[in-house]
C-alpha cells in the first residue's frame, strides 16, 4: 500500500516538504486515534525478538536512525510502527536553520538520498521539554556541536547537550561524523576523540553520582570513509576510553556506481541508502572480527530488505537502525524484518 499510494504521491514533491508533510500526517492521524490501527499493522510483541545491550532492554533490535526525529517531536508515535527504539537529534546547544536550502535530494534510481541539512534543529533545551513526557520506546540522544563553535571548544558544546539530556533518554550517541557541518570529521582523529568521550565519560560519572541512577550508555556513530587504520584507532579508543559501543554507520561522501543523474549525484553532501550497503556492512565485520566482538555494534546503512537486515546482524551488529530504507520501503519494511528474525530463530 505504501508503495503504491503513499511513496508516489510524497515523491512528487520536494524531498524536505515531503519530510514534513509526513511529520504532520503521522501527528495528525495518532491524534485521530489511529495509533491502534498503527500497531495492529505493523508492531510485532515477541520476547525473542528483545535484545539485553549496553544494560537496557530493547522490545526488538531494529530501531529508527538519528536524522528522521532531529527535535523530539514524534518518538512515541513511530514506536506505533513497530520501531523498538528511537534515536533523536542530532541536538546542539543552541538553535540552528542548518544549511541553505536547496538541501535534501532523492536519487530514486540508486534508492538513494543525499542530504547536507547541517544539523538544522530547535536546540537541545527545546527538545528537553518534549522529552519530559512518558516514554513509549527507549530513546537515544545523538548529540553535536554548533556550526559557529570551534573545534577547540567543541567539547563545551557536546558537555551542554549531555547534561540537558540526561535525565531524559536512554542511551547517547556522540556525533563527530557528520560530513554537512564544517570541520566536524576532524574530531574523528585519534587525540581530539580520546579527549572528547574521556569528558563525557567523566561527565556521565558524576550526572549518575548526582541523580543517583545508573551512568547512561554513550555510543560513538563513525563514518564509513574511514580507512582500515583509522578504524583500528577507532577500536583502540573504545579500548582507552570504555565507552559502550559504535553505530556504524553514517552517510558517506563516496560517490561511485550510481547510477542517477549527475546533477543528482555530484550534489555536496552525506549519501545515505542503498549504495552504503556493502559499505556500512563491511566495517561492521572488520570492527566486530578486529575486536573480537569487545563491544556492541548498532549497525545502519542501506538497509532495504530484511536480507540486507540480517546481513547486519550476521556481520556483528547488535542492533539495526532504518533510515533511508524506511523512506523508499515504508513502515512495513520493520515488520518484515522482524519476522525474518524470528523465521531465522525456529530453524
């Protein structure tokens, strides 16, 4: 139905509007009462799909990337689609519009999306009150610093978000790997990253000393342009620093194979879909047999089918993450999924 109705009618419009107009569709018709029709769709309630990872419970290990929900508006409403857990953000401290529009493009041949939206968001304090309500499905808090901050003040920023989140989601993402805000990726270098989640580790210490509650989760998302060398850094500093557990991976600024137009594909800006595929896969493994599996893996990157699913998971991933792949497949895609997974545990 999705394919048929819904996706043509959205893709007729721009990407951005399209997004939009989704958001307040999906607000709508929960408030219409539709949640339950929602569920008794698309959410499958089976203890063998729940997950124990880095101390929390997940109802299933397929969750919604960070990008979809960047303000916290709807976390509980796409829990109705099946989703067993919500990743919001990326958050900064302070408001930002993110970059220029024209900003947000489909590459339907490739089943593709490049964005540089430039982490365009309310703020993290805006998001906070959103937060406040109960939660339906665990929620991650990915986190970044503003544009106009300087990467030697960077750590400030990410300081300011963990703080404000932390009595209000469930796990934390550290988000160094965008490519859409500038100079961003350099903190993905060995002894700016090291010092980076060292403060964090140390912050989250002394939140969970203060509130009396567990230390809460922190998770570092990666790109997948990283070399082999770069990626055994990456290993080493989860080592040095005990964070919980890598998401890989984000969109990426390759560009070869594809197969849309070149005004398409030339477009500056992250990747994310189909083409990542292979990619995104490919560090999940090097990462889990590199380490021998010391940490958990959230694995994300063209998922589009539930072979490309269990190929995650099969490759080292805990859990999975949709984004690009939710947008071409639609919320039954999560259901299909999950039954591939339950399928794979009888035989």
């Amino acid at each position: 139905m999705y394919k048929i109705f819904v996706r043509p009618f959205l893709f007729l419009l721009d990407a951005e509007k399209a997004h939009y107009l989704t958001f307040s569709l999906v607000r709508f018709l929960s408030r219409l009462g539709f949640s339950g029709l929602f569920r008794s769709l698309f959410v499958i309630e089976d203890k063998r799909l729940e997950r124990q990872v880095f101390g929390l419970t997940f109802k299933n290990p397929i969750g919604l990337a960070a990008g979809f929900d960047k303000d916290a508006k709807l976390y509980n409403e796409f829990s109705n689609f099946g989703f067993g857990f919500v990743e919001i953000g990326t958050l900064t401290p302070k408001p930002q519009k993110g970059n220029p529009k024209k900003r947000l493009f489909r590459l339907k041949a490739d089943e593709a999306i490049i964005n540089r939206m430039g982490f365009n968001n309310l703020g993290v304090f805006d998001a906070v009150e959103r937060l406040k309500k109960e939660h339906k499905v665990l929620v991650g808090g990915n986190i970044g610093k503003n544009k106009v901050t300087p990467n030697k003040e960077a750590i400030k920023d990410y300081l300011i978000c963990f703080d404000a989140l932390f009595n209000y989601v469930d796990y934390f993402v550290v988000n160094v790997s965008s490519p859409n805000t500038p100079g961003l990726r350099e903190l993905q270098d060995k002894e700016p990253l090291t010092a980076l989640l060292l403060e964090l580790k140390k912050q989250n210490s002394k939140q969970a000393g203060k509130e009396s509650v567990p230390e809460k989760p922190i998770l570092l998302k990666i790109a997948p342009d990283l070399s082999e060398n770069q990626l055994m850094d990456i290993i080493s500093i989860v080592k040095t620093t005990k964070i919980d557990g890598i998401i890989a991976t984000n969109t990426t600024i390759e560009r070869r194979g594809l197969k849309s137009d070149m005004v398409l594909t030339e477009q500056n800006g992250g990747l994310s879909g189909k083409p990542l595929t292979q990619r995104s896969t490919e560090v999940i493994r090097f990462l889990a047999e590199k380490s021998n599996k010391a940490f958990p893996i959230i694995g994300v990157g063209g998922i589009h089918s539930a072979e490309d699913a269990l190929e995650k998971l099969e490759a080292g991933a805990d859990l999975i993450q949709l984004y690009t792949g939710f947008i071409y497949e639609g919320p039954s895609l999560i259901k299909r999924i999950n039954k591939a997974i339950l399928a794979q545990q009888k035989n």
